[in-house]
C-alpha cells in the first residue's frame, strides 16, 4: 500500500489544490466540451439552489463593454465587428481567430484576464455577503486556466 496521500500519487497534485478551505462558498469548477451538457448541469445545481457565475456571460460583457476591449477589437478587425446594437459580431471573429493561430492567442490574452477578474469577483462578492452555498463556475476552461486552484472541486461533463 502506498503511503503518498496525494491524489492518485500525482506529485503536482498539491499544486492544483484550492487554497485552505475557510468559511464562504463551496466553489465548484465545472469544465467540458462545448455540447457536452454542462449548461443542463449548471442549471439543475441552481435549481437545486446553487449560484451559477458563467465565464461565458461574462465573456460576453467584456467584449460588449470594457472599452479597451472594445478598441482593440476594433483596431484588429475594424468597427463593423460590432453590430447596430453595441453587441460584438462572434461569428464575424470567430470566422477569423479559428483559422489564425496568432489571431486567437491575441483575443485570448485581451479577454480571458478580464473573465478571471470576474469570476475572482463574484466568488469575493459571495464571501463579502456571507454566501456559503455552491457557487458553480461554469467555464470550459477553468482547467486551461489553471483556475481549478481556486475551486474546491471540479466537475467534468462529458456527454
């Protein structure tokens, strides 16, 4: 019998560990593929009265209102990539960083610190409060971010 507590023996498991539990909400990292159901779970925990912070939304609010972002989404691909409404055309992007590596990294490295933000937010806007229930954050890449340090647990949904 092995006496290595962490997890499966991994070495770096420590390292992905959230920091020591205290008093707030149970954060729950909730990854997947896009299709997978992970919306469908995020929605029955909420029903079951979990708080659901979604990256997605988020990701959402950043495109269509930080203003930095806005003008650097404009310098990249020119004002047309906003609509009528002030709302960020993501077809019209998406059609571009998928087919440029370069492109993509850039629009990550412009959004993706600000999504985090957010999410560090609303998991501080829920200690400050008292909130001591599940708080779900449904995000893809809460793996790819290395943000599974700041859950106490994670779950996959893979459908």
């Amino acid at each position: 019998m092995s006496t290595d507590a962490r997890p499966n023996g991994d070495p770096n498991a420590a390292n992905r560990l959230r920091r020591s539990r205290r008093a707030g909400p149970f954060v729950l990292g909730l990854v997947g593929p896009a299709g997978a159901g992970k919306s469908t779970v995020a929605r029955a925990l909420a029903a079951a009265g979990a708080r659901v912070v979604d990256a997605d939304r988020l990701g959402h609010e950043v495109t269509d209102s930080d203003a930095e972002v806005r003008a650097a989404l404009v310098a990249e691909y020119g004002a047309a990539v906003y609509r009528a409404d002030g709302t960020l055309d993501r077809a019209q992007v998406a059609a571009r960083v998928f087919s440029d590596p370069a492109a993509l990294t850039r629009l990550n490295q412009l959004v993706h610190p600000r999504i985090l933000t957010r999410l560090r937010g609303a998991i501080t806007a829920a200690e400050s409060e008292g909130y001591s229930g599940a708080l779900v954050v449904d995000a893809a890449l809460v793996l790819d971010w290395g943000f599974e340090r700041e859950c106490d647990a994670v779950l996959a949904v893979l459908a």
